[in-house]
C-alpha cells in the first residue's frame, strides 16, 4: 500500500485505521559512502544494523583532546573548550579552568539533512571570564573528504592536527586530537553525542533528550512468618498485653491480627508478604505493639534486620525458622536495667524467605510482559527475539506553548519484560522521525509489548524528577496522532514454542502457593513504585508519571471509554451465540427446506450411531478453521483501533480519561461527570439485577419458597427419573430432537409451558427495598 499521506490525515482528524506505509527500511548507502570519493563500503553492502528503520546519516565530530596549548598573556594560563561549526549550527564542549593539555572525549552529531555548509570547522578558544573569547586556532575538514563508517566497522581513530591561524596562513601553537567520519543512527556515538537538531539545549537539559536503554531492578517477594513471641511483658506490670506485630519495609507496613487472648507468648503464625527490590537497601524493622487503648499502642519490642541474612527460597520447600532477641524501645534506660535486659529480653519467632519461584507482578495482568521467576536458575530457554523499529509519528497536537505558539517535544518510551527504551527527543514538531532501532528476547509468546508517546517538559535540566514542583512529561495519547513502526519476531525453535502453549503462564509457585486478589492488588501497587524510584534516580532519570502510565496505574479507574469498549467485547462473545441461535431459529422455521432437511438427516445419523458425535463435532471444527482462514487479518491482528472505541471518543470522555486522580476539574464538571456515572451506573445495576434474578429463579426450584412450584418441580423429577431409566436414551434423544426441529405448522406462537413455569418462579426482588 502507498505511504499515508500527512495532508489527507490533517483533513481527516477521525480517520483512525490502521495503515501500511512504505518507508525505505534498510536503505543502503550510495555507492562510494555519503559523499562519494572516501567511502569504505561500496554499493552493495548494506547497513548491518537497524534494517527495520529508515537509514538516517551524520557528520560525526569527536573531539578527544589538546596539547601545547599557548597560555594567555594577562593570565599566563588557559581556559580550553572547543566550537564545532557547521554552517549556522555550533556545538561547544565544556570548558577546563587553567589547564594545558585538556582532555574532553565529547562527540558532535550533524544531521545531514540540515547541512547548510561543505566545510566544517573546529575553533579551539580560550574562555575569558570579562569581554570576548580568544581564539587559539582552528582545524578545517572538506566534507568531500570525509570517510564513511557503518557497524561492525570499528570505531574510527582518532588523530592529531596542528592547529591553524583564523586565516589559515599558518600553522600555530597547539594540537588537537580529533576523529571525523559520516555514521547512521546505528553508530555506537549516537546515542551520546550533541545532536545539532537539539542546539538550543544545553547543560543538563542535554542529558534528558538523548535516548537510553533502562533496566528494571530485580524484585522479589520478601515472605515474613510470623510464628510466636516469648516473655512479652506489658509497660503496665499489672496487666498482660494485647498483642500484634508490625513490620514495616521501606515505605510497606503491615501488621498481624491482635492477639485474641491476653498472655505473654501469643501464638500467631501468620504470613506477611513485601516486595523488595536488589540491591537491598531497606531494612525489616519490626515491632510488637500492645493495644493499651483503641486509640493507643505500646511499643515493648523491636528489631531490625537486613535483608541480605534471610535465605532465597526456589520453590515451596519451608526453610529454617530462627529466633530472635528483641531490644527495648524507648529512652532514658538506667544502665541497671539495661544489664538486666542483656539476661532477660522478649524474643520473637520468625521465618523469613525471599521468594525466587514467584514472578513479582509489576504491571497489568492485562498487558503483561513478563512471566518469568525472580530467580535467574528456574529462567527457560528464549523462544524468539523481538525486533521494533521506531520510526516516527504524525499529526501530533501541540501539548505547549512555546514564544506564543503551540510546541510539541515528542519522545517514544517502550517496555518489554525488565527492559525500558526512550527514543531521544525531538525538538518542536509535530512529525517527529526517530528511526531508532531496538531487540529485546522473548521468553513467551503470550506476552505484550508497551509503547507510549510523551511530551518532554523539562529540557532546562535540574528539577528534580519526583519533586513537587516538577514540570510532568505529557502523554501523547488517543486521537492526538499516529505512531509508525516495524516490528519483527523471530522464532528460534518452533519445537520450543509448540512446547510452550501447553504450559501454565505463571511460576508453578503462583499455583501452589497462590496470593489472594487483594495481595496481588497491593503488591503490585508497591512494586510499581519501586520500579517508578529506582528508574527516576536513573541519570537521565526515566520519570515517575511515564512509568506509570506504562505499568497501566490508573487501569482500575473508571472510564467511559473504556467501559463501552469492554461492553461490547462481550456483546461480540455472546453474538456468536445469538448467530447460532438464530441459525437454529431458522432451521426449525424450514426457512431453507433443502438446509432443514439436511439438518433432520444428520440428526438421524447421530443418534442411529451416536459414537459419530464427536468425531463429526471435531471434523466440522476443522472445516470452519479451514473456511475462516480466507477472512484471516490482513492487518496486524493485535492492532484493532475500533475495539477500543478510541475513534469515537466524545471529547469530553477523553479529558476526564486523562483527569489527575483526585480531580482537579471544575465543580460544574465534576456534578455533570458525575450525573452521567449515575446514568451508566444505573443501567449495570439494572442488568446485574437481572443476571441476579434468573438465577435466584434456578435456586428457587428446590428451595420451597413457593411450595406449589417445588411441588410440582420434585413431581416432574420422579416422573422424568422413572421414564428416562425405563427409556432408552436413544429414543429419548430421537423425541426430543423431532419435537424442537418440528414444521411451523406444528408450532404455537405461545410461549412453552417450561418457559412460563420458569417465569413464575419467585426471586427476591420482592424483598428488595
């Protein structure tokens, strides 16, 4: 298919299919390198990497470092930094205070697209602290003479040149060692250098507009039992304590049930599971509290623990339970009691493990990436490798203003398994093209890939990511544009990957050992902002509100949109039913005499040699697989843009998806928001009564509420129990088939005795105020 058309989107902002474009993947260099004359590759050889994306060229510039640079005649020293110049675009190096032999190691990417010169040139200058700078010399290279580099080339080496005089007259003091080479996007000093697209960022700024790859940490499940405490002595002598346990990690705290009776070794065997993440920085502190008051607790013991002393569990075998002595809390302790409390002290049991056979749930079930165990020894084989080109997107909206007019400054975040990509950014358009390239392994097929679109709105550099005055990435999300990419999956071992779907998703210990809905719920909450604080103290911090939205955060907030969508995913199940009832409809009413026949002839055929059933059951199976596969996708089949309902969103439904949680909307649109949640609430509640009612009807079969219709239910059981065994089931299959497949003309526009009966059945909805 032809490439989509930018224009034709913009004037169509409700076209929302999925489209195939033709962009120029792997294309290769021209024959002779970029400039033709000092290329190393000739026209046959590709670019060895990044094939899923569109080739992308550079004028790569490292500056290394200087030697024997003059000194300043005021200061008898040297301020040192270098200015790469290319046409109007300049890139400059951090500067060294008095220093003669400079080293900087900082590379300067030039799009070729934007070249405005053939001549690039490289000052070296000497910062004045009052007035301008003075110029020491420059290095001038022909982009003619250029060499061309592409991976698996090695990296280009660097070499010395002597400076020369503004006018290039002469040669003056100094030296500076630089390499010059044209790359593509796939060379190993792209994803560092200064990229003349980015001119107007500088300092930190710098930093969080290149792209990175980002690891998740480690996490596990941390599984605290506890078993019992001895010799707890309440602060009140006079009294025995009511009893729990708290135990707090990081930020998660949890406690044991009170003890039901008042002594001094309470038993209670309870577990208390955390999340934690490698390297183990946080500590189990535990206490146990007594509840003086429902509005006061004691504290009479404590410990601390760290994390690295328990032991690593693989799989459900129980592992050494250990006691341990508990310190007195508080202050202020004669030394005298404090010699008695060496002697004597509480002490508490306790059975501690981290859990390897579990995987840590940190995103949504929905669209989970990742199935495999913490512990690295119970990982499988990868069934394949997954490669996605991001190449760009279109028709963004503008998400700022920026000088009086609308900005946007777009980077692309995906997420696959513990592995994090962020595309570098593009300043200030609307059609951004990153054509970055990027593989993770596959370790299971059933598994989904996350990819999201943000604003970047902290290009000064400095805040701090999880301040609370930090400006906050902007999604890019429905109906603001269109992502492009190609993607790629390569299976290794079809054997491996027919294996696969015959084994459970999760770690066995998930079914052993299983957590409960709530656990799951909170666990995967705290793991969430584990993994959102450690990628944020990354460097480029990689921001907490991008990472949730990626782990799906908000997934159990309401949504319109999304209820509406999920409606009618159910109603397209349950209308393969209606279609087969209708069928059946149609096939009783002899619509098609020549079908009804055919059916009627089957049927006799099924029940004169029932051990045909499934057999014939199976074959039709694979006949309809057979006949469906002409409508197979032709289209990516996990793209599906009217599934989510995304192409008819109203407005107003997409803002309050992206409202903050609390709202921070207006009192007006939060009554109307609110006025239509009832509407739609209603209309569930209505549809749950019903569900409600038809099977408080079955119940009430058997149950005596209405004694007349269990009477006359049990009545037809023992008639049915004593026709039905002195009857063979082939008969009574061959009357009840006949009667149901029965000519119109038989048939009454009543309702059947059955269903009336069953309509009569009390439910209780009388009962309900």
């Amino acid at each position: 298919m032809h490439p989509a058309n930018p224009t034709a989107h913009s004037s169509d902002p409700d076209d929302f299919d999925l489209k195939d474009t033709n962009p120029k993947l792997g294309e290769r260099w021209p024959s002779g390198g970029a400039y033709g004359g000092r290329g190393w590759m000739n026209g046959e050889r590709y670019a060895s990497t990044f094939d899923l994306v569109e080739q992308m060229s550079y004028l790569y510039v490292r500056v290394v470092k200087a030697k024997d640079l003059p000194p300043s005649s005021i200061t008898a020293s040297c301020d040192p930094y270098v200015e790469v110049k290319l046409g109007n675009y300049k890139g400059r190096t951090r500067h060294f205070e008095k220093k003669m032999n400079p080293e900087w190691n900082q590379v300067f990417a030039f799009s070729k697209e934007r070249m405005q010169s053939l001549v690039l040139e490289v000052f070296v200058k000497d910062k004045e602290m009052v007035g301008r700078d003075d110029y020491l010399g420059r290095v001038v290279f022909d982009l003619n003479e250029v060499p061309t580099r592409v991976p698996p080339d090695s990296p280009l080496a660097p070499q010395w040149y002597r400076l020369e005089d503004r006018r290039g007259e002469g040669k003056v003091r100094g030296d500076i060692m630089l390499a010059v080479w044209m790359g593509t996007q796939a060379d190993e000093a792209f994803p560092e250098a200064w990229h003349s697209d980015a001119a107007s960022v500088y300092g930190e700024g710098a930093l969080n507009i290149r792209s990175k790859v980002y690891v998740s940490p480690k996490l596990w499940y941390l599984r605290v039992n506890v078993i019992e405490a001895q010799d707890v002595v309440s602060n009140d002598r006079g009294r025995f304590p009511e009893v729990f346990v708290k135990v707090q990690v990081g930020n998660q705290v949890l406690r044991t049930k009170i003890h039901p009776t008042k002594t001094a070794n309470p038993l209670w065997n309870e577990d208390l599971v955390f999340v934690v993440a490698e390297p183990f920085e946080e500590q189990v502190f535990l206490t146990i509290e007594d509840r003086v008051t429902p509005l006061k607790d004691d504290v009479l013991g404590k410990i601390s623990l760290p994390l690295n002393i328990f032991e690593k569990r693989l799989d459900h075998r129980p592992v050494h339970s250990r006691w341990f002595n508990l310190e007195k809390f508080g202050f202020g302790v004669l030394e005298a009691d404090r010699r008695r409390e060496l002697q004597f002290s509480s002490r508490i049991h306790l059975r501690v493990c981290l859990e390897g056979g579990y995987h840590v749930l940190d995103e949504s079930t929905m669209y989970i990436s990742d199935q495999r165990p913490t512990a690295r020894q119970l990982w499988k084989q990868p069934v394949g490798i997954l490669e996605v080109g991001i190449l760009g997107a279109q028709g963004l909206l503008p998400m700022k203003m920026k000088d009086g007019r609308g900005s946007t400054d777009a980077y692309c975040v995906a997420k696959y398994g513990q592995k994090w990509v962020r595309t570098r950014t593009i300043l200030d358009t609307f059609n951004p093209k990153w054509n970055e390239q990027y593989t993770w392994e596959v370790y299971d097929p059933c598994t989904v890939i996350t990819l999201g679109v943000f604003d970047n709105c902290n290009l000064r550099g400095g805040e701090k990511p999880n301040a609370a005055n930090a400006a906050r990435d902007s999604r890019i999300g429905k109906k603001m544009g269109e992502l492009q990419l190609a993607v790629r999956f390569t299976t290794l071992s079809l054997a491996n990957m027919i294996y696969v779907y015959g084994h459970p998703l999760l770690p066995k210990m998930h079914y052993l050992h299983p957590f409960t809905v709530n656990q799951v719920d909170s666990l995967r909450y705290q793991a969430m902002n584990i993994v959102a604080v450690r990628l944020g103290r990354a460097e480029p911090p990689l921001r907490k509100e991008v990472v949730e939205y990626m782990l799906d955060v908000d997934s159990h907030m309401w949504s319109m949109r999304r209820s509406k969508a999920n409606f009618f995913r159910i109603m397209s199940l349950i209308s393969g039913l209606f279609t087969m009832n209708n069928w059946f409809v149609d096939i009783c009413q002899w619509r098609n005499p020549i079908t009804s026949v055919l059916v009627h002839i089957l049927f006799l055929i099924l029940i004169w040699y029932p051990e045909l059933i499934l057999p014939t059951l199976f074959l039709y199976m694979f006949l309809i697989g057979l006949w469906n596969y002409r409508f197979r996708p032709r289209h990516p089949s996990h793209m599906d843009t009217k599934l989510s309902w995304a192409e008819a969103v109203h407005p107003d439904e997409l803002d309050e998806e992206f409202d903050t949680f609390p709202t921070s909307k207006s009192h007006d649109i939060v009554r109307m928001r609110y006025d239509r949640l009832r509407g739609v609430a209603g209309r569930i509640q209505t549809v749950v009564g019903d569900i409600a009612t038809q099977g408080e009807r079955f119940q009430s079969l058997l149950s005596w509420r209405d004694p007349r219709a269990t009477s006359l239910f049990i009545v037809f059981c023992l008639c049915a129990a004593v026709v039905l065994y002195a009857t063979p089931f082939r008969a009574v299959a061959l009357v009840a088939g006949l009667y149901y497949l029965r000519h119109p003309r038989f048939r009454s526009k009543l309702p059947s005795v059955p269903s009336n009966f069953f309509k009569r059945l009390t439910a209780q909805t009388d009962s309900l105020l």
